[in-house]
C-alpha cells in the first residue's frame, strides 16, 4: 500500500458457532457492523466487512454424530440459515468466512508455524476435569459439587499431552499496550473489566486437543487438533489475504474495529493481541463489547423456549423496523430487554407517526399546491440559513455519535431534524399560506426547508434503514440515498429542485 492511499476501513463480526441457529443475538452483531459499513461507505470509504461461521470443535462433532450427520455436512446445513438470515436483514458483508475452508487452514498453519518459531509454543501436559459421557472438559469452577454442570454426572480428573501457547510472557506488555491505547477497548467501562482479567496472572493457554477430530490439525503433528480460539480468532487475518496475498493484506490489517459481544471480550481483548504479539502483527484498532438482550424480561433459552428468530420478527414488524429497534432502543454497550411492546411502541410513534407522517403529508402538499413539483431554494431566505445552521448541529453530533458506536444518540440527534420539520410544518402552516397568493414565494421556501430535510433524513437514516429510506428518496423525486458518497453526503441545499415527487405507499403502516 503507498502511503497517499488510504486504508480499507475493515471491519467484522465474530464468526458464529454452526451447532445453533441463529438468533436476535447474533442479528443484533450482525445489523450493527451493518450499519457502520454502510456510514462509512457513505462517506466515501472504501469498506470491508467481514462475517461468517465458527465451524469446527468437540460440540459440532458431537451435534452432528447425534443426528446421524458428518460433521462437514451438518456445518454445510447449519451455514445456509445464516447466509440467508443475512440476506433477510439486507446484511451488506463484503466476504463469509467459513473456519472449514481451506484458505482458513492454510492461514492457521501459517501463523501456528510462526508462533512456534517465534519460540512461543511448547508441548505440554494439559489437566483437568472431564465428563467422559459428554466428552467435555470443564474447569474446577465450572463443575456442580464436583459433577458435570451439563449431565450432572461426575466428572473425572484426567491428563493429556497438549500443546501450550506461553501467554503469560505477554501479559505486562499488554497491560502497556492498554495503558497507552485507552480507546483500543470500547466502551470505557469494559476496558477496566479487561485491566480487571489482567490483574490476575495470566496462565499460558491450552492450544490443542487429541479428544476429537473435527478440526484443523496441528503442523506436523496430526494426533492434535488446534483448539477453539486458536483457530477461530485467526478468522480475521485469514479474510484479509494472510498468508497467501501479503499486498491485500498490507491493505487490510490491522482491522479498524471487531464488534462482539461482550461475553467473547476476554478472548478478543486478552488473547488475541497476545497471540498476535508472539506473531509480530499489528493489533486490531478497536474491539467493541456490546450488551445482550433478554426477551420479554427473561434470559434467552432453548429449554424455556423463548428464543427469537430474527426472521419471524422481521416478518410481523418488517426488516427496517427490526433494525431501528435494535439500535434505537439501547446504548450499544448495555443490555437491553426485547420484547413486543417495545417495538410496537417505536414503530407507532417514531416510524409511523413521526417520520412517515412527515413524508407523506409533505408530498400530498407539494402535490396539491405545487402541481408535484419541487420548488427552487432561495438561500437568502431566513427559513432556508435556520434549517442549514440545524443540519449542521446535527451534523457534528451523528459524526461524534458514529464515532463512539453511539447508534442511539445517532438516531436521537436525526430525530431532532423530523420533529423540527413537524413544528415548523403546524407553525407555518402551508394550507393557509396556499390560500393567499402574495405568500407564494413563502409557501415555496417552507416546503423546500421540509422537502430537503426529508432527504436528508433520507441519507441519514439509510445505513440504518436502506429500504425505507430508498422508498423515501423514492417518493422524493431524488436518488437513491445509497448512491451518495462522499464528506459531503449531508450537507444542506443538495435537495434536486424542478423535479417531481411521487405519492407512494405508507413508509411505516401502523400495527394494532
Ligand atoms: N464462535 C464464537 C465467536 C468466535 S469470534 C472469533 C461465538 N459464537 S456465538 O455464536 O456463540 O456467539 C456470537 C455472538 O453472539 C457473540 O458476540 C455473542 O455475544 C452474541 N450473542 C449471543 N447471545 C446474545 C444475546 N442474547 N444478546 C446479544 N448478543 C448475544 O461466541
């Protein structure tokens, strides 16, 4: 990469375990990263945002013997209904990797290959517990008064060889690393939780397994199988062209922000710049923990049975209201409570109510009083230079708000330009200054203040909302919102005059 180009902005998910389906979890990750690669291509930059599937481990073996499946085909089946919940969700992801190809065995050998030349990796005796039925191993904590917290059956204490990752050499250097880089952690709170793990020693980390099979052996070493977060974590060097495509990869690594949740952040905040520490790569720029969701108040449980699958709800409130929803309803970072209400409540009154009333009582007046056509601007007018300065506020708080993750305060500061618009369209009131003809020139600049607003509304809004909003530029006689690109995307005074607007559909019907 020369130095004048600018780097892809590269953003992902975690990759997603393959032995469950997928829930508003893994949606809410998902829409989220969404959303920023939208805003950034908005902006001009190029993006890539990765996703996919975790693939291998003891627990997929075991799922798929259960069904009478391979493992590679129970993983081959599973993959497809993330693949198409993306694409129910408008989900813009620029590459799906899958931990079982092949280009991800080859990166994960190259770097174990690198790490052990580096002198970080050594054989070793891994102990624990283990629940021989279950075939898993848990840690002293983990047990139930000595049982196996999953069958409840004793669990015995057992011995094998295991390859180690000498993690524990790297612990004061990340303990540096984080005290000069505050903001590699996000939000704050979860950078004193991480500072927490680290006051702990660190103990070097168990890298392989020889108790089962579904997985990417160890180089030169078959009898093992390199272990979860050693193979999973690599995932993001892997899409970005490692090992095999070093000048793709200078474009890509180190990657701009990880999104994940935040019971993952140990091992994104903790192990993986280690191991990228013993690698000599560069650490990613930021990893974002966000919240989890309950449902109705309680925890999210196949055995209760209130699991809720993105694509039901997508079906009862549609796609752009399930995404709104998501991330007008928490801060990223906290938890937050699903449930039927809550929805329902914001589609009414700020899908319904506020925004989509608002377009369409704009287009029936510039149909009525204008003949469907979108009169000039006059930017000496007092209405026109009030709307520009707001914009502009507005402005500056989306780009601090997106800055921060702050979907929530991005959302609250748009909604400020759609209750303006709604104010100003009762103080002005147009149906009587259409009576009066002296006032033409008045009634022209009050609707090209509110008609630009909604456009503007309409490219504010669309990494959010990509198919309301095409709807609403639509309806505005204007292009589409995810052809603008560029710093300039929300300046004010853009709006295409001498064009028509279309009466279209109701942008958000509202539910009973
Ligand atoms: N495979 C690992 C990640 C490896 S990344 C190198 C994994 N997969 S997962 O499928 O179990 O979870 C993926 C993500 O879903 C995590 O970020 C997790 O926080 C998120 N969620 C799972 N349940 C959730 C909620 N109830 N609410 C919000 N997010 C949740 O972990």
């Amino acid at each position: 990469m020369s130095d004048s180009q600018e780097k892809i902005y590269y953003i992902t998910t975690p990759i997603y375990y393959v032995n469950d389906v997928p829930h508003i979890g893994h949606a809410y990750t998902t829409i989220a990263a969404d959303v920023v690669a939208r805003y950034q291509r908005l902006l001009g930059k190029q993006v890539f945002f990765l996703t996919g599937t975790d693939e291998h481990g003891l627990k997929i073996e075991k799922t798929a013997i259960a069904k009478g499946l391979s493992a590679k085909e129970l993983v081959d089946e599973v993959v497809e209904r993330y693949i198409h919940l993306w694409k129910v969700l408008n989900i813009s992801h620029d590459d799906f990797i899958r931990t079982s190809q092949e280009r991800h065995h080859r990166a994960v050998h190259a770097f174990f290959n690198k790490v052990r030349e580096q002198g970080s990796i050594y054989l070793g005796h891994y102990e624990d517990w283990y629940c021989v039925p279950c075939e898993t191993f848990w840690t002293e904590k983990q047990l139930d008064g000595g049982n196996c917290p999953e069958c409840g059956r004793p669990a015995e204490r057992v011995k094998e060889e295991s390859y180690f990752f000498a993690m524990s050499a790297f612990q004061q250097r990340l303990i540096d690393y984080l005290e000069k880089h505050d903001d590699f952690v996000m939000p704050k709170s979860k950078l004193n939780e991480v500072l927490g793990f680290l006051r702990e020693e660190l103990r070097d980390l168990s890298i392989s397994r020889s108790s089962f099979n579904w997985g990417i052996p160890v180089p030169d070493d078959q009898r093992h199988i390199i272990y979860v977060w050693f193979d999973a974590l690599i995932n993001y060097l892997t899409a970005a062209g490692f090992p095999d495509d070093p000048e793709r990869f200078a474009e890509l690594w180190p990657a701009d922000i990880h999104l994940i949740g935040k019971d993952i952040l140990r091992f994104h905040a903790v192990y993986w710049p280690t191991f990228l520490f013993a690698a000599g790569l560069p650490l990613p720029r930021r990893v974002f923990a966000h919240g989890w969701w309950t449902v109705e108040g309680s925890k999210m449980s196949k055995s209760v049975g209130n699991v809720v699958d993105p694509e039901a709800v997508v079906e009862a409130f549609g796609v752009d209201a399930f995404r709104y929803f998501l991330l007008r309803e928490v801060p990223f970072g906290s938890d937050g409570d699903f449930s039927e209400a809550a929805i329902k409540g914001r589609v009414n009154s700020e899908l319904a109510n506020d925004l989509g009333n608002l377009l369409s009582r704009t287009v029936a007046m510039v149909k009525k009083y204008r003949q469907s056509v979108i009169p000039a601007a006059d930017v000496e007018s007092l209405h026109y230079r009030e709307f520009s300065v707001l914009n502009e506020e507005v402005r500056q708080e989306v780009t601090r708000a997106m800055d921060d993750l702050a979907f929530h305060k991005m959302l609250a500061a748009v909604w400020r330009l759609v209750e303006k618009c709604n104010r100003f369209i009762d103080e002005q009131a147009p149906w009587a200054l259409a009576k009066d003809d002296s006032r033409a020139l008045e009634l022209d600049q009050v609707l090209y203040c509110v008609l630009e607003t909604l456009r503007l509304l309409s490219v504010y809004l669309f990494p959010v909302m990509p198919e309301k909003t095409a709807q609403m530029a639509l309806q505005l006689g204007q292009p589409e919102p995810a052809a603008a690109s560029g710093p300039e995307v929300f300046a004010w005074g853009r709006l295409a005059t001498g064009v028509e607007v279309v009466k279209g559909e109701s942008l958000f019907p509202r539910l009973d």
